[in-house]
C-alpha cells in the first residue's frame, strides 16, 4: 500500500524566506538603479532579437518606476508564500520555469521594444496556482483556486491588447500559458489518494486478478467450472479384513 500524507502542507522557513529574498533583490536592483544613475532596461526582453534573450533571465529583476516595482512587490509577496506552503515539493521549479518560459514567450510574441518587470511570472504563479488547485480535485486547493479567482479574476483582462497603455500583454499572456502548462505536467502525488484495494494500484492487472477471472469480455458474472472432486484411497492392502461385532447378546 502506498504512503498517504494526511497532512501535505508543512510549513517551513522558506515559505517567509523565499519571497522576502525575491522581492529584496528586486528592490537592490531598482535602489541600484536610482544611485547610480543606471538604467538597466536594456538587460530587458526586446523580442526576436539574439542580443533580447538575456531579457529572459534578467527582466523580471527589473522596473521602470516605484509603482511598478511595488505593484509586483505586493503580488510576489502574497503569491511565492502561497506556492512554497501548499506546492511546497514543486516550488522551485514552478518558479524557475516560470521564469524562463514567461520570458521566452514574451521574447516570441512581444513588440519590438524592451519588456521588463515581473508580471510574466506573477501571470505564471497565478495561473499555476488556480488550474493546479482545479486539476487535483483537492479540496483545500480548490478552496484556494477560487481564493486567487477573487483576488486576481480583474487581471484576466490585461492580457489583452489596448487594455492600458505600456504594459507588457504578451508577457502576461506568455506567463498565463506558462502556468497553465505546468499545471497540467507537473505531477503533485502528495495529493493523491490513499490506495486501499488492489485494482486500485497503477500496475493493476485484472487478467491476472482471481476475482476479475471470474468475469467474461463483455463483464457478465461466469464463475469458471470448479474442479472435479478427487476421492483418494488412503489405505490400500491386498488382505482380506474381517470384521466381527464382540457386544453380547441380551
């Protein structure tokens, strides 16, 4: 029978730890910014161009304003614990991948212009979150999808064109996919359900089941016929035994 965890969330340092590491560099980084005088917006997205690619790993580090960058400070700050707490063993690549497939879609779909920011993964966090809460049918991360639902529902819209002027659609859309695509490939067996008889194991076989023998192709009952009976002779003797009754005669 396979380990259940009756309890798959733990909580753990990391789940502080984690986003206030994240959200801290991305903060380093814009105070580096506004010291120096040094604007790194070219370390950004600019799509389909070879010199744009290093944007994948870096543009989620950077922002162009304080709006902005608070903006996706308190998103990340609500999200990353969230992810690290209920998909505690998926976490980090969900956040890895995120990271780069936000930006590789961006880099495939994006204007010709520099993309920068952090939305790309919080559209991937998101979408990961909901759709993996609906795909396990568990019932404390169904609870949570519609949680994200009602504090995120109203961003659906910025993944569209023309919805507001100078933000980056497409790497919220790239991120969006992203998150349903590891939704529906990363495997959560911290989830699964206990498994209590036999047909219930993966590498059930039911021609090989006594019980299942029992059924036909087309699933009627149909004992196979018992065996014949085999009576044995346990003694046998070549002498011949007479038997005589001794009790008297009254």
């Amino acid at each position: 029978m396979e380990k259940h965890h009756d309890n798959p969330f733990q909580f753990t340092k990391a789940v502080i730890l984690l986003p206030l590491f994240f959200v801290l560099t991305l903060w380093s980084v814009f105070w580096y910014e506004l010291q120096f005088q040094d604007n790194l917006s070219h370390f950004g997205v600019y799509p389909r161009e070879v010199y744009g690619l290093k944007g994948i790993l870096f543009s989620p580090f950077l922002h162009g304003d304080v709006e902005h960058l608070a903006n996706n400070s308190v998103a990340l700050l609500v999200l990353l614990p969230i992810l690290r707490y209920f998909y505690k063993e998926q976490s980090f690549v969900v956040l890895f991948l995120g990271i780069i497939f936000s930006g590789l879609g961006t880099w495939l779909l994006g204007r010709p212009s520099y993309h920068i920011g952090a939305s790309g993964l919080i559209y991937a966090l998101v979408s990961f979150i909901f759709f993996k809460g609906i795909f396990t049918k568990y019932y404390r991360l169904v609870a949570l999808s519609f949680t994200i639902v009602i504090l995120y529902g109203g961003s659906v819209w910025y993944m569209f064109p023309n919805v507001k002027e100078g933000i980056s659609w497409e790497g919220h859309l790239a991120g969006f996919l992203v998150g349903l695509a590891l939704a529906l490939v990363l495997k959560t067996p911290q989830f699964s359900k206990p498994i209590f008889y036999e047909w219930e194991k993966p590498d059930f076989n039911s021609e090989l089941d006594p019980f299942m023998k029992n059924f036909d192709e087309k699933g009627n009952f149909n004992p196979p016929p018992k065996p014949e009976e085999v009576i044995r002779e346990y003694f046998n003797s070549s002498m011949k035994v007479v038997y005589e009754f001794l009790g008297g005669k009254k």
